[in-house]
C-alpha cells in the first residue's frame, strides 16, 4: 500500500545550526512532491526569563528574531520555486508544532534533531522524540 501524497509539509525550525539539514530536506521534499511549505518557528516564553524571574530578552525582539529567520527560509524556498509561508507562534515547542500541524492540515513534519543523547534527552526532553510519538501525521526527524 502506498503512501498518501506529500501537498503540505511543515518544517519546525528552531533557526539553530541544527535547524540547517532539516531546512534543506524540508524545501527538497517540498520541491519533489510540488507541496507548498509551511515554515514554523514556535516562541516559548518559558526561554526568556533566567530562573530568578528576570528576562534574558524581551517578548518583542525574540518575535522579531524569529521572523525574519522564518522569512529567510521561505526566500529560499521561493527561490527553489516552492510555495511558501511561515508560522511564528508561542508555547511549549512540541505541543505547538502539533496544533500548527493539525491546523494546517500537513501531510508531514520535519524538524531537525538536536542529537542530545539520551541523558540530555532525560535532562532536557526531546521536542522532535514527543512530536514523533504524538502527531498525527507523518514526522521527518533529520539529524544536524
């Protein structure tokens, strides 16, 4: 039995360099199946305050951080000749990288991997390891 076709893919990009792979896989993927692109960046407050209280940086310059790292990615995916869009929303990653992808009604996401290990996954969690384990479609975790 094959698989459904690919007509919406999501890439989940936290911009770091382990975002990198994942973003090329994303716009290729994209490219061979003729899928528009979705490019999510999810803000979590949670990272912008130390744990004393005080905040690391402000609400309004890590949107702007964000947008135009997301607005980088669908330049390239334009140039590729993808369709593209962003998504820059708040919360938890993992929970807001799967109602972005019900939302939005995406065949599959890619989101890059970290590569922690398991005690860094213990310490830390594993947002690509939940959304693997709990989305409802397809998911694409691509190594840094």
């Amino acid at each position: 039995m094959s698989e459904a076709p690919i007509r919406r893919v999501l890439l989940a990009t936290d911009l770091s360099s382990a975002s990198r792979t994942a973003t090329a896989e994303a716009i290729a993927l994209a490219k061979r199946d003729s899928a528009s692109l979705i490019v999510l960046s999810v803000m979590d407050p949670r990272r912008l305050r130390l744990p004393g209280g005080p905040f690391v940086r402000r609400a309004d310059q890590e949107r702007a951080a964000l947008l135009a790292g997301v607005q980088r990615i669908v330049g390239q995916a334009r140039t590729a000749g993808v369709s593209s869009t962003f998504l820059v929303w708040e919360g938890e990653p993992a929970e807001t990288i799967m109602a972005a992808s019900e939302a939005e009604g995406v065949d599959v996401i890619v989101m890059g991997s970290h590569g922690r290990g398991r005690i860094g996954r213990l310490i830390l969690g594993s947002t690509s390891a939940r959304v693997s384990e709990e989305a409802r479609c397809r998911v694409m975790v691509v190594p840094s």
